[in-house]
C-alpha cells in the first residue's frame, strides 16, 4: 500500500463517505490522480464507489470491511 493509497482511506475512514472532489480539493491534486488511487483500492476491494440516492450524478466512496480492517490494522 502507498502513501497515498492510506491516506486517501485515511480520509473515507474519518468521514465515513466521500466523495472523489471531496479527495482531490482537500489533497490538492489533479482529480485523475485520485481517480488513479480509487481504481487500485477498488480493485484490492478496500473502496467501494455508491451511487448517491439524492444526486446520481454524485458517487460516494466508502471503505469495506476488509478496507476498514486494514486502515485500522495499519493506523
């Protein structure tokens, strides 16, 4: 796991969900690059993308189990 991947569940932990704009304003960084970052933890099964019932055109990003129980196993 990089730095960048930790921190960025780091951030899903503490707020519970967010979003990718949420992520790429606080980190200061180009949105592809934290699209870069969600895809590898997608993929690992750490972050999972939810569709936002009141706006569909917003996706929340939130930690699964296995995601929380490696950030906390790591924190």
């Amino acid at each position: 796991m990089t730095v960048e991947q930790y921190t960025t569940m780091g951030h899903i932990h503490k707020f519970g969900s967010c979003s990718s704009t949420q992520l790429f304003t606080e980190f200061g960084v180009n949105k592809s690059t934290i699209t870069s970052i969600i895809n590898r933890l997608v993929e690992r099964q750490l972050v999972e993308r939810n569709n936002d019932p009141n706006d569909r055109r917003t996706i929340d990003l939130s930690l699964t189990d296995d995601g929380k129980d490696l950030f906390l196993r790591l924190d």
